[in-house]
C-alpha cells in the first residue's frame, strides 16, 4: 500500500511548486521591503508588513490544494492541460509582480502586471471550475486578495 496516493502527490507536488514561486518572490521583496518601501506613501487601508507573509503563505498552500485538485482531474485531458496552463502563467505573473514591485521598484509597470494576473485569475478560475469545482473555489481568497493587492498597487502609484 504506497504512503500517498497519487491524489496526495500531486497536491503535494503542486504546493512545492507554489511556495517555491512564493519563495522567488519573496527575495525579491527583502531586497526592498526594509529600505524602499517604508519612504513610500501608503493609503489608510495598507495592512501591517507582518501579515503580508502569513498570507501569501496560507494563499500559495490553498493554491497548491487547487492546482493538486485540478491536475488529478488526469493530465491527458485538454480541459486540465488548459486548467493548468492558465494556472501556470498567472503563478509567472505572481512571481513577476513582485519583481517589478519590490526587486525593481517600477510600481507603475508592477500595476499593469497585477491587472494582467487578475484577468488571468478570472480565466484560470473559469477553467478550474470546468474540472473540479472545489478547487476553483479555493481560488477565491487569492482572487480577493489580488484585487486587494492592486488597489494598494494602485495608491501607493497615484500617491508617489
């Protein structure tokens, strides 16, 4: 009897990734977050910098869960395959956000990617939802949370 199902494997399998991309990101973010970021102005509604962590954490984890949940679906099926394509470009978005916002600091051009991974997100959710419902709806607090991120993407631009 093997200790993990295939299921368990790729659930597995798909949170490394996440959190593996969340880690790319996150060294972006270092580069700026102590020095850069604390002179930049900020709208009322910019949470603590402790909490940004814990969350993207849970969020890339929940991710993980929902991709693993998608890809079970069989990776031979075109519906999957499009599933995870979206799934997979919108994570090079995530990724590339923070290297916009926190590792280059161009928060103008970082906007622009936010929208474009929010759009993507849209897409990947729809197609989530035609293979496994459940995992298109573990999407939705990462959907909640983007939308959240570029609004603040958006002040911190209009108010520097």
């Amino acid at each position: 009897m093997p200790m993990f199902s295939k299921k368990a494997k790729r659930i597995l399998i798909a949170i490394f990734i996440c959190l593996l991309i969340g880690f790319i990101g996150s060294v972006a973010t270092q580069s700026s977050v102590q020095t850069w970021y604390p002179t930049l102005a900020k709208p009322f509604f910019t949470p603590p910098n402790w909490l940004f962590a814990p969350v993207w954490t849970i969020l890339y984890i929940v991710m993980g869960i929902a991709a693993g949940l998608v890809w079970d679906g069989g990776s031979y099926h075109k519906w999957v395959k499009t599933a995870l394509y979206h799934f997979g470009f919108q994570l090079l978005l995530n990724a590339s956000w923070s290297i916009f916002f926190f590792g280059l600091q161009l928060v103008l051009p970082a906007l622009f990617i936010i929208i474009g991974l929010f759009i993507l997100l849209l897409f990947t959710f729809k197609w989530f939802k035609v293979v496994n419902n459940t995992a298109a709806y573990l999407l939705v607090p990462y959907i909640l949370w983007v939308i959240y991120a570029a609004a603040l993407n958006f002040e911190i631009w209009r108010l520097n």
